[in-house]
C-alpha cells in the first residue's frame, strides 16, 4: 500500500487529548498527524476526603468494596469471552516514532503505547503519547497502557484512584479507533488488589466490541496463578526478561508443556532482542522491539519465527 494511504498517528483522533493540537498535511498526502500534550496531566485531590487519614469506617467501606467489586469479577469471569479476532502477529510500537507503513495489515496489528500512568501518593499523573506512528489503512490497533507506582511516593492505592484511571483508560475507545485495550502493570501482591478492581471496573464499561487484554509474568500463567479468575479476553505472558526463573519456564515450554491456565494459552510476547523460545501452537505473537522498527528487523523476526 502506498504512502498516500497510510495514517499518520500518535494516537488515532485527537480528541483523546483534548490539550493537543492536529495540523492537517496537504490534501494529497492524506496524512493526519497528532500530538498530544507534553506536560503530565496529574489528578491530585481526587477529593478533598483522599487527603485526610482513613478511619474505621473508611476502612470498613473500603473492605466491602473490595468484596463487591471481586464478587463481580467472579460472575465475569464465568461468562468469558472469547478473544477478540487479532491477526497471528502483533507489533509493540512504544513511545518512540515509529513508520509500520511496510506491514500487512491482513497479517499484522499493532499495540500501541498509548498513555503511560503513574501511581503516586494520592495522584494519578497521566502522559499521552507524544511520539507519531505510521501505520497502513486498515491496521487494527490494540491501544496499550503502561502503569507504574512510585516508590518514592507509595500511593494509596484508592478507590478514587481507581476510578480515575479507569477513566483515562477509557478515553482512548473514544478518541482512537482500537480493537482493544491492553494494559501493562507488573503489580506486586500488595497492588493486586487494586489492579483486580481496575480490570472489573474496565471490563464493565467497554464496550462487548473491545477486548480487554493484559501483558503477564510468565510466573503468573505457570504457578503464581491469581490472574485465573480476571474479566479477561487474553493474558499475554511475556517470555522475555524472565529473571531468576527463565531457564525453569523456557525449559518448560521446550519440553513441549503449556501455560496453566486457559486465559494464558492465547499468545505469547517475545523480543527482537532475545533468542525465540519455544512456543506452544496455535499462539498469536506479541513482538516487541527495543529499536524503532524497520522493514528488515521485522523480516529477519518472522524468518525466526517460521
């Protein structure tokens, strides 16, 4: 496909970022391109309530949030759906200009990192993307939030901050034309709660058209099982930067076992960067890449992969 009908997108529409500004190229290029604000956006003082210490009472609602909120995920979960149809391939395209104009959109889609959130004290700090991506017509998107905490500023972990991020979570199905959300969170035990009230908050409110995904450690889909139950389409585990447990896991999946559990027997993600593992079959394949993706860095991948 031509360049003449290739986006050009830091994320699909502008609206998502409503601080941000669209300059529209000549009419004979057809290409948009969007950049979004450069400044994060911080939700301090939620409400003046997330300021004060919590009493018993607090604590008392909080406890039975928790219970109704989990409660919830479980009759989700009951009901899974199946995973929104991707193509066998996903490219990671993160902060960072990327041009996948070369792509098969038929064959490939895209992961987009989207928004980056950080957790921090009682705040929840918002970055859009800023860098541009190129895409095909055509190319199905799967927009990607990347959340962090910061262990400078241990946040609350709120059901207020909960809520927000949901929200800016949610504003990317209004603003870019994606498939899906994936959301990238290597929460500790302590935050995962939180993370199981934001999934069960998400999947409530997107729409049945938009599959909800998330990137997992290995260890999660293997035997620190606690994902089994999330309101999930799709749970990629990652087989790359596997840490003291790689030559375990990697020497699993080569002597031809599997994930343990259903929501973790999707897909896979690997690295351009890393020696391709052993995959089971039938898995669609997340590929990241720590360099701006070229034709030939892609093309020497799927050799790899065949």
């Amino acid at each position: 496909m031509n360049d003449t009908m290739s986006n050009f997108i830091s994320v699909k529409s502008v609206r998502a970022f409503r601080d941000g500004t669209e300059e529209e190229r000549g009419s004979s290029s057809h290409v948009r391109h969007f950049r979004g604000s450069r400044s994060p956006q911080s939700h301090g003082n939620i409400k003046p309530m997330l300021r004060m210490k919590v009493t018993g009472n607090l604590k008392a609602l909080s406890c039975l949030l928790v219970v109704q909120l989990f409660c919830a995920g479980s009759a989700l979960s009951s009901s899974r759906r199946q995973p929104t149809k991707l193509p066998h391939i996903v490219l990671w395209a993160w902060e960072r200009p990327e041009d996948l104009r070369f792509i098969d959109p038929q064959k490939v889609a895209v992961a987009f990192l989207a928004s980056s959130i950080e957790l921090s004290g009682d705040r929840v700090l918002v970055q859009p993307r800023l860098q541009p991506l190129r895409i095909p017509e055509g190319t199905t998107l799967i927009g990607v939030v990347r959340i962090t905490t910061d262990i400078r500023s241990i946040p609350l972990l709120s059901a207020g901050q909960m809520r927000v991020t949901a929200g800016d979570i949610l504003k990317i199905i209004r603003t870019a034309d994606v498939r899906g959300i994936q959301i990238d969170f290597d929460a500790t035990k302590s935050e995962r709660p939180f993370y199981h009230e934001l999934l069960t908050a998400l999947r409530r409110k997107l729409p049945d058209s938009i599959s909800l995904s998330i990137t997992a450690l290995a260890s999660w889909c293997l035997y620190d099982t606690w994902i089994a139950d999330l309101p999930l389409d799709d749970a990629v585990p990652m087989l790359f930067r596997l840490g003291p447990d790689r030559l375990q896991i990697l020497g699993h999946l080569k002597a031809g076992g599997d994930f343990s559990i259903p929501i973790c027997r999707h897909s896979v993600g690997i690295s351009t960067d890393e020696p391709v593992p052993a995959i089971p079959s039938n898995r669609r394949i997340y590929i990241f890449s720590p360099r701006p993706w070229s034709r030939e860095s892609f093309e020497s991948m799927m050799k790899e992969i065949k």
